[in-house]
C-alpha cells in the first residue's frame, strides 16, 4: 500500500503545510492529493492529520510517515545521484547571481549542501549589483539567477521557489511603528533606504509608490546589515523581505510594519538557459532551496 508517491505527498505537505501547494508540487489535483491521503489513513486505520488554526498538524502517526519519507527520499535522491556520476553526468561549473540581495542570509546553507551532494562540481557565485542578471545569462558570465519571473521565458528555464513577503523596516521610536500597516501616503515623507538597484526592481517602488505617484527621497546601502543600521539611526526607513529581519527584531534593534493590508509580497524563482536545465546538479538546486528554506519565515511555496 505504502509506495513512494505517498512519502513524496507526505514530504511535499510538511514543506508547503498546505494541501493546494503540496498538490501542485507532486503535480495533483488537491482532490487526488485528499484522495491519496484517505486511502492511507483508511488502510491503516489512523488518522494523518489535524486542521488547526496555523494549518496542518501531523499525528504521531503522520510524524512517523514523515520520518519514513524523509529517510527513504534522501536515500532515493542518493541513489539517482550515483547513477548519474555512473553515467558520468556530474562535473560542470554552476554561476550563481542574485537578484535579491538578502538572498545571502540563507544562500550559505543552501551551498554547503549543494557541495556535498555534488563535490565534483564547481560553485561560484558572480559578485557585485547588476541591473539586469538574465544578462548574465546571456552573455555566458552566469548559469543560474535566483530571482524574479523573467517576462519573456521563451529562453529560459523557470523552477518556482517560494513567495515572501516584505515588511517596512522603521526605528524603534519612529512614530509608524504602530500602525497595522503602512500605506504609499505614509513613505511620502520618509528617505527610503534600498540596496543600488534600479527603482524597477525595487518592489515597493514598484508595486506601491509609483501607482500611488509617491517618489520619496532614496538612499543606497550594499549590505543589509547597513541598511538596518542606518534605519535604526533614523537616517531613514527600508523594505526587507521577512527572513532577513528576524535576528535583529529579535534583539529589538529595529521595528517591523506590514506594507499594505494584505502584506506586499515578492516570489523568488531560479532560472538557468534550457541549455543547462536537464543536468542533474541543476535540478538538485532547486529542491536544495526548498528543503533548506523550509523554516524561513514569511513564506509560502510556489508549485
């Protein structure tokens, strides 16, 4: 009865903690997905589940599938990664740019796994700002940008990562602090701190200030921490996605507002040249994202 679809249903509803994301990712309907999942509980006579307020809860019985799945899953992936060293399709040279800057914060996790799954392959990362990182990819100087949706994917090879979502950044005795959240109106007359990109791929200008015709005044920073330095300094306020405040609201450094009524939200994607998508290491990239971003928080992931 127990097969390896139902440990990668089980693994695919942990990570994404819903039943419509963890349906896509396994390329189901959510109906198929429930299916799939009673007929478990049905055989063997216990309950998977619970439906709570944050989501769903496994049962000790479901903890213990899912200790199964992660075990059998990695031994699987193992084993197809020995085979493809056995057809001698491991080597190459992976080219990383970042699009998000504060990739960085969970990115080092996401390497080190990387280089012991596929040691034969060498991993750099392309250094610096760049105002248009599929030009990289054009031009052969990267393999792999790790970003938004390209609009032209005709060229490319697209795997969906995660959505997240980006939080105003202020002082802890700036008077925004205690608003629910923040309008376009309320940056009017606030110096926005960014990273040195262009306004355009800068989503709160984008999605947000620009509709509403508000263009505060902008000062550039390359590192978040200076960024959160100089916000905490009143010199200014930002917009950072959710994962890479964490440390410093937690020792209270800095205060953080929701963008809008429903959040302002981002999606991160990997695109690399068709050329390249079918090599084995580069597929094992993108699910190396998903499982080591799996506790970030402020996510939800994308099929």
């Amino acid at each position: 009865m127990l097969d390896l679809r139902h440990l990668r249903s089980l693994a695919a509803i942990a990570d994404t903690g819903k039943l419509t994301t963890a349906a896509e990712r396994v390329h189901l309907t959510q109906s198929a997905l429930s299916h799939q999942i009673r007929a478990l509980e049905d055989h063997h006579g216990l309950t998977l589940f619970e439906r709570t307020r944050e989501g769903l809860r496994f049962t000790p019985a479901g903890e213990r599938l899912l200790a199964l799945a992660r075990t059998v899953l990695n031994e699987v992936d193992a084993a197809e990664r020995d085979l493809q060293r056995l057809k001698g399709q491991t080597g190459g040279e992976l080219r990383i740019a970042l699009e998000c800057h504060t990739c960085f914060d969970w990115l080092m996790p996401v390497m080190h796994t990387f280089r012991q799954r596929w040691p034969e392959v060498e991993v750099d990362l392309v250094a610096g700002f760049h105002a248009d990182p599929l030009a990289l990819l054009k031009e052969g100087k990267a393999d792999l940008v790790i970003g938004s949706k390209p609009r032209a994917m005709r060229p490319w090879s697209v795997q969906p990562l995660f959505r997240f979502e980006i939080l105003a950044v202020v002082a802890n005795d700036h008077p925004l602090r205690h608003k629910r959240s923040l309008s376009a109106r309320d940056f009017a007359d606030e110096t926005l701190i960014t990273y040195p990109v262009p306004e355009q791929r800068i989503d709160l200008i984008r999605e947000v200030l620009q509709p509403a015709g508000v263009a505060p005044d902008r000062r550039t920073a390359e590192l978040t921490v200076a960024i959160v330095q100089l916000v905490a300094s009143r010199r200014g306020v930002a917009a950072l996605p959710s994962w890479g405040l964490q440390s410093y609201l937690q020792h209270d450094y800095v205060q953080a507002v929701r963008i809008g009524p429903k959040g302002l939200w981002s999606e991160l994607h990997a695109v690399c040249p068709k050329a390249l998508a079918n090599r084995p290491y580069m597929q094992d990239m993108a699910q190396i994202i998903r499982t080591e971003c799996a506790q970030l928080p402020g996510i939800e992931w994308l099929a």
